[in-house]
C-alpha cells in the first residue's frame, strides 16, 4: 500500500507551514532612534505627511559682551564768563617783556652841538662831513683837527646824549659798537666847552 506514506509527507510538510505561520519570520532590522514617525495633519480637503528629525542641541557656548571698562566723560564744571573774559573795549595794557621803559624823545638834529674832527690826516676829511652832516639837518657842524689818526670812526657824546649818538652813527653808516663817551675821545685841538656830539672821523670814512 503506497498511499499511508505519502500521507505522511503531506502531513509533515502541512506542520511545518504551520510553525512557520505560528512563529513568524526572524528580522534583524534596526530602528533609528533620531527619526520620528511622520506625523499626519488632517486637514480638510487635503492631507500632509512631513518628517520631523531631531538635532542635538549645541553645546558650544555663547559668547558674552566684554562689560566696557570706558570711564564716563564728565560735563566740566561751568565757569563764571565775567571772571574770566577781558573787556573788549579796555586797552592792552599788558608788557611782553615784563619791563616798561619810557620812550625815548631824541632832540632834533638842529638843536645839537656837533663837531667833526680829522682823525685820517687827510686834508679836508672834517670838512666834507660837516657838510654831509648838515644835509641831514645837523646845523653849524664845526670841523676840527684831531690829533690822533685812527682805522675807524667813532661817535663820541656828552652825558645824556647818547641816543642821540647812536643816531648819528646810523647817519654816518657806523655800527651801535662805535659809540663812546666824550671822556675818551682823542685830543681835538680847539674843541668847544659846550660840544654835544662828536664824529671822529678814521681812515674808514675818507
């Protein structure tokens, strides 16, 4: 009898689908845990289906605003301005130098007593000056003799008389250096009492 075997087959191979159906296929398939379900909005009309990832939070931290160390600028304290402001309209009275001196009044050229003296024993050296003197507005300018030649001109004068000095020196192009008392003048034959200014006249000035 052949059919009792073949109902064996049958009945095993009808049990082992059965366990297979029971049991349920093996899976190893693994479920990432950052990715979410979709989420479903039902809206009428209309249905959307969107995933949503998450992200780790940043752990990285924030920077923070340095506090500013610039001290306050502070209003300056206000100034009476009548104690301070001068008066426009009150003269300058103020000296530079810190000294005051009085101006110094010169008398005219024609109210000096002058005398030219031949220190160059050049004839007539006196003379030409007298007159070149007088073109400038010296009046009367007496020549003399000198009695003792020398290089270089100088301007002697009487006390009091030596601004007037120094401008005749600048009338004969002498330097301020070549002005000198009348005490130490040279010896001028004739010279009067009452003389003021004198031009001894040198070599340089023939």
């Amino acid at each position: 009898m052949k059919m009792p075997w073949m109902a064996y087959v049958v009945v095993a191979v009808l049990s082992i689908g059965a366990g297979v159906a029971i049991a349920g296929l093996p899976t190893n398939v693994e479920v990432d845990a950052t990715i979410i379900p979709p989420v479903t909005t039902d809206e009428p009309g209309s249905t959307t289906t969107s995933a949503v990832t998450t992200t780790p939070a940043s752990t990285e931290p924030e920077p923070t605003q340095p506090e500013s160390t610039d001290a306050q600028p502070t209003d300056p304290q206000p100034t009476d301005p009548e104690s301070t402001d001068p008066d426009p309209t009150a003269p300058d009275t103020s000296d530079p130098t810190g000294t005051t001196e009085p101006e110094l009044v010169l008398p005219d050229r024609s109210e000096i007593v002058t005398v030219t003296a031949n220190g160059a024993a050049v004839g007539g050296t006196a003379t030409r000056w007298s007159e070149l003197l007088e073109g400038l507005g010296y009046v009367d300018v007496q020549p003399l003799d000198g009695t003792l030649v020398v290089d270089l001109s100088v301007v002697y004068h009487a006390d009091g008389f030596e601004g007037a000095a120094l401008r005749l020196a600048e009338d004969m192009a002498l330097l301020p250096e070549f002005v000198a008392p009348l005490a130490e003048a040279p010896e001028v034959l004739a010279l009067p009492d009452d003389v003021q200014l004198l031009a001894y006249v040198g070599l340089d000035r023939t």
